[in-house]
C-alpha cells in the first residue's frame, strides 16, 4: 500500500480546482479497488469524495464522477452492505 497515493487521491477529491478532482477521480475509475483491505474502513469518506463530487458544479467532475461511481459499485457488486452505503448517491447519477 501507498499511503502517499491515499494521501493524494482524497486530497486531490477535495480540492477546489476542478483539474485536481477529475485526476482522482480518473484514478478511482481505472483503480476502483484501490482501497484494498482498507475500504470497508474508508466508507464515509469514500461516500462523502463520490456524494461532492457528483453534485459539483463543473459537468466534467459530474462526469467523471459518474464514471468513476459505476466502476466502484460494478467492483463492490457482491458487498450489498456497502452498496446500500452509497444509495443516496444514485439520483445524480441520472440527474
């Protein structure tokens, strides 16, 4: 584990510059099981980077949010407890 990577990505997810946030983003959606062992531990803040980033305000970090969304919930299929963790981020996927 890279805990510099971690360190980046969610900082990079925060960030006020759209650039930042669609790069992470970009990252989540190649790498969707990057978290490893450590994401059942990483849910609220995973939640929360998904829940911002798919209600910005630039299409692009929408869009690549949504991107990046589907390839989490397609990787964590089979973990009903974490999917249900993130229903209130399906509405913006479709709005």
């Amino acid at each position: 584990q890279w805990p510099e990577i971690m360190e980046f990505l969610f900082q990079s997810a925060n960030s006020s510059h759209s650039a930042l946030k669609e790069s992470a983003l970009i990252i989540f959606e190649a790498f969707p099981g990057i978290f490893g062992n450590q994401a059942e531990q990483l849910t609220q803040i995973i939640h929360q980077i998904f829940l911002n980033c798919l209600n910005d305000q630039d299409s692009k970090v929408r869009y690549t949010a949504a991107q990046a969304f589907a390839a989490y919930l397609k990787h964590n299929c089979e973990k009903t407890q974490l999917l249900n963790i993130h229903r209130d981020c399906l509405p913006y996927l479709i709005s």
